[in-house]
C-alpha cells in the first residue's frame, strides 16, 4: 500500500508541501523544495529563457527580503513507491510552478525507478535468505 502521488498535477502551495513531507523520502534536495514552496511570496511565477525549463519565483529570503528564486531542474526525490525495507529508488523529475501559486512534479526517469527498485528487491531477498539460511532456519521442501 503506497501513497497516491499525482505526477503533473498542480498543487496549491499547502497540499504541496504537505506531499513532499509525506510521500517522499527526507533528503537535501526535498528540503531545498519545500524552502522555495514555502517561502513563495506572491502569486507571479515568471518563466524566461527559450527552453522551457527556466523558471524563477518571488520568495522571501532572510528575514525581510524579497528576491528573484530559480527554481532548479531537474530535481531528484524519493518517492515512497516500493516495500519500506529496501532504500527507495531516486528518481529525476522536472519541478514547474504556476500562478496561484501552485507547484508540480513531472516524472522524467522514463521508468527507471522501476528496474532499480526491482533489483534492490532481490537484493534484500537474497541477502534475508542467505541469513535465514546460515541461522538454520530454512527448511527447503522437495
């Protein structure tokens, strides 16, 4: 059982953040998305540069200072989306923003995560075997 996470829908800045805190592994650069989200200060999100992915926000930086943010791309979290005993697999997603203000994520690993999170499986199975195995308590029925 996962948390349903929807990959390129807007979030209000509130059930965004609330997304990051509880369906993603903590990680630097989580805590750099959450500082951004949190500190937007009006509801202009500017884009620039031909690419399509530049973007940069107004948020408030210190105690009263109010400046031009760009918003970093891609971004790698760990979502929650496999067995909590195995470390969850990073992934690359692009963060957009938008009037509102609300903010999304974009899958952009093409799957990846999925080959890695089955590897790290067997990992973690043949290393319990192999555990089980050694303490004796492995009856193999044939």
């Amino acid at each position: 059982m996962l948390p349903e996470i929807d990959y390129g829908r807007y979030y209000d800045i509130e059930s965004f953040n609330i997304l990051l805190q509880s369906c993603f592994v903590p990680t630097d650069m989580n805590a750099a998305l959450l500082s951004i989200v949190g500190n937007v200060k009006d509801e202009k999100v500017v884009n620039y540069g031909d690419d399509g992915t530049s973007q940069q926000v107004t948020a408030k930086v210190g105690i009263a200072t109010v400046e031009a943010v760009k918003l970093p791309n891609p971004v790698y979290l760990k979502p929650f989306r496999t067995f909590v005993e195995i470390e969850q697999p990073e992934s690359a997603f692009v963060f957009r923003m938008k009037d509102g203000p609300s903010a999304a994520i974009f899958e952009a690993d093409g799957g990846e995560w999925k080959l890695r999170a089955i590897a790290a499986i067997k990992d973690y199975l043949e290393a319990a075997l192999e555990a089980e195995m050694d303490a004796g308590n492995v009856v193999i029925i044939g």
